[in-house]
C-alpha cells in the first residue's frame, strides 16, 4: 500500500479522526485548568494543591504514555487509541460525582493512564501512514485538533461552571467527549505500514531504554520538558491573577481567555509547513524566541496586554510542540511509537512538575515569579535547540563522509 497522499480523501479521513481524537483528549486533560479557582474554594486547599488536580492526571499520563506506545507495537495502533478515547470519555462522567479532593485525585489518576493511548500512538501513525512530505502538515493539523480540545473544554468548563457548578462542567466534556470518540472509530482508516510485534517484555523495554542511545532524541525530550513546564505554569495561575482585583474578572471571562488557543491552531499548521520548506531547527529556535517575547509581554498590567501577550506566548508554544514531536519520527531509527512515547512522557513529566513548582513561585511572588520560573525554561530551549541543530549537522557530516569514502 501506498503512503497517504496530501488532498486525497484518505489524507481528509485521518484528519478527521485525529482532530475528533484530539479534541475529545485535550478537552478531558485539560477541562479541569479553569476550575482550579472553584476546586481550592469547595476543597479548602491552596492553590498550588489544587493544581495537583491537573499535575496527578499529567504525571500518570507520562507514565502511561510508555506503556500504550509499547502495546501498540503488539496490538496495533487504532485499536489502542479507540479504547483510550472511549474508556477516556466514560471516566470523565465518573470524574464529576466525586465528593472529597482525595477521591478527585484518585479518579484523575485513573483517568490520565487511561488517557495515554492516542497521544503516544497518533504520531507513530501518522508517520507510518502519510508520506514524508505531507508529514508536516498533517502533524500540524492533529496538534491544531489538541489545542481548540484545549481550547473548548477549558472555555466549556468554565461557563458551565459559572451558571451550575464543576460538577456538571465535567458531565458535559464527557459527553462531548463521547461523540467525538464514535467520529475517531468510525472514519480513522486501519493502518497499512503496521506490522504487529509478539509481546515480549525484555526486546520492548531494552528498545525502550536504546532510544536514549540517539543525542537528537535527548535533545528534543529536553525541549518537550521545558515547553510543557512553562506552558502550563502560564496557564494553571493566569486564572488566579484574573479574578482577583484590578481585574476581577468571572469564571466565564476567564474561560474565555483560552480562546487565544485558535492562534495555537493556526501556528501549529503553519510553522509546520515552514519547517517542511526552510528547515526544523529554525522554525523551532523561531518558535522559543516568540514564546520568550509572549511570555514578557504578560508583565504590563493592561488587561488587553496581558492577553495579547498570551496569545503570543501561546502561537510560539504550539509551534515549538508541533516542530518538536514532528522531529522525533525521523530522528528516531526504530520503534517510532515508544520514540513518541518517551517525547511525550518527557512533556507531561514537565507540565505535573512545572505546573505544581510555578504553583510555589505564584504563592511567593505573586505573576512576576510565575514569568520570571517561565523565561529561565524557554532560555534553557533555546539553548539546548541550538545543541540539537549542531547535532544534526554532525550527523549530516558523518553521513556525507562515508558516502565519499564508499564512493572511493
């Protein structure tokens, strides 16, 4: 079988699915962002403990994400991801009849290991199934479908939650949830370039554990951590910053802001295809610098300001991510959904620790602390992205020595 090809309706097919995948996770994972506010006031706990609420559901998922991406080896990689998405939905209906914090962060824990299955296979699928070409396209629109999930369960959440309580904030996701489940098992095409492996423990974790082996590979997990690390800092305490005065803003207003998550959908697409044409490591390294600016500009005090410094913040994110986890297919020489895998531990791995210390930065030194914990990681990027295009170069190098010494 032939690689999917850009404008055919195969291509449109996988879109779809991905973007109906997408949505329906993003909008579980992070639908619970904008209640953080509403949770510390039911629970009686701290903000930075509320954030546990979103850091516990994250630190699973990363671990998890290990695990589905080496399944998905054995048992394929729709299968993996239409249980993920249907067991995902139900549990978040689960997740809303919760009475105590202990018992919301054990039905989140649950939650984010069943979360892991579509976000560590769908781009081990989508660089098996789509031609190199159009890989970065199409990485981009399945990233587009992550940010507006964001996007609509934190705005979801958020105005339910002003008009009834939480409670039914997370009945609705779930059934949202639900629909776009059936639309992600009914139109994602089976994969044609899978090929099964028998499951055995000791070849999955040694090849695991040999991705590690590949400096690039390091590199990119590095981004992916610090990416993630700052992102959610941002927004878990924006709410926070928000409803208090000068701003004093309402649950809805603030579930609003995320409406700048449409500049996330359009930069992910479009950085991407830039990347296809002029190269990864710039629009990468592009990427951190207009995220670095975004972040800065959240300092003025200027409601407006502030969030059009958000969205600035936010187009350089999903770009970086978009970049980044695109990166990872054709660094990595084997197993390419425990590759994802382990980019994807590293990213979440950075939003339950980033997420939950920015938590003590907010408490101690007010916005300020939150940016200023935020610019130290997109600086550290930057950096190490200068490191990975150096590496990429060497390997380049190397490549192109050995072909002129065969070649003699």
């Amino acid at each position: 079988m032939s690689y999917i090809q850009r404008g055919t309706r195969r291509f449109k097919m996988v879109n779809l699915s991905l973007f109906a995948g997408g949505f329906s996770t993003f909008a579980i994972l992070w639908g619970t962002q904008p209640l953080l506010p509403d949770i510390s006031r039911e629970f009686h706990v701290s903000p930075a403990v509320s954030s546990l609420s979103l850091s516990a559901t994250t630190i699973a998922l990363s671990i998890s994400l290990l695990i589905a991406g080496s399944l998905s080896e054995v048992f394929g990689r729709k299968s993996v991801m239409t249980i993920s998405l249907i067991a995902s939905s139900i549990l978040a209906l689960i997740t809303a009849f919760t009475p105590n914090f202990h018992l919301l962060l054990l039905s989140r824990i649950i939650q984010g290991i069943s979360l892991a299955g579509l976000p560590a296979v769908a781009m081990a699928y989508l660089g098996e199934e789509i031609e190199p070409k159009s890989l970065g396209m199409a990485m981009g629109l399945y990233i587009s479908g992550n940010s507006i999930g964001g996007m609509a369960g934190r705005i979801i959440s958020g105005v339910l939650t002003d008009y009834f309580s939480w409670h039914i904030a997370l009945i609705g996701i779930g059934i949202i949830s639900l629909l776009a489940s059936a639309v992600f098992m009914l139109f994602l095409p089976k994969s044609t370039h899978f090929e099964p492996q028998k499951f055995a423990m000791k070849p999955l974790v040694k090849s695991l554990f040999s991705q590690f082996k590949e400096p690039g590979l390091i590199y990119l997990f590095i981004i992916g951590f610090l990416l993630m690390g700052g992102f959610v800092s941002l927004y878990n305490y924006i709410g926070f910053q928000l409803i208090k005065p000068p701003y004093s803003l309402s649950q809805t207003l603030v579930g609003f802001i995320f409406i700048v998550y449409i500049v996330g959908t359009f930069s992910s697409t479009w950085m991407g295809m830039l990347a296809d044409q002029h190269g990864k490591r710039k629009i990468l390294q592009l990427s951190l610098f207009i995220l670095l600016i975004g972040v800065c500009i959240t300092l003025n005090a200027n409601l407006w300001v502030k969030i059009l410094g958000i969205a600035v913040f936010t187009f350089g994110f999903f770009a970086g991510h978009s970049i980044a986890s695109g990166w990872v297919g054709k660094v990595a020489t084997h197993d390419k959904a425990q590759a994802a895998s382990l980019y994807l531990f590293f990213y979440y791995a950075g939003s339950s620790i980033g997420g939950t210390v920015s938590g003590i930065f907010y408490s101690d030194f007010g916005w300020p602390g939150v940016v200023t914990m935020i610019i130290a990681l997109a600086l550290i990027s930057i950096v190490v992205s200068i490191r990975l295009g150096n590496t990429g170069k060497n390997k380049l190098r190397v490549s192109s020595h050995k072909k002129l010494i065969k070649s003699n």
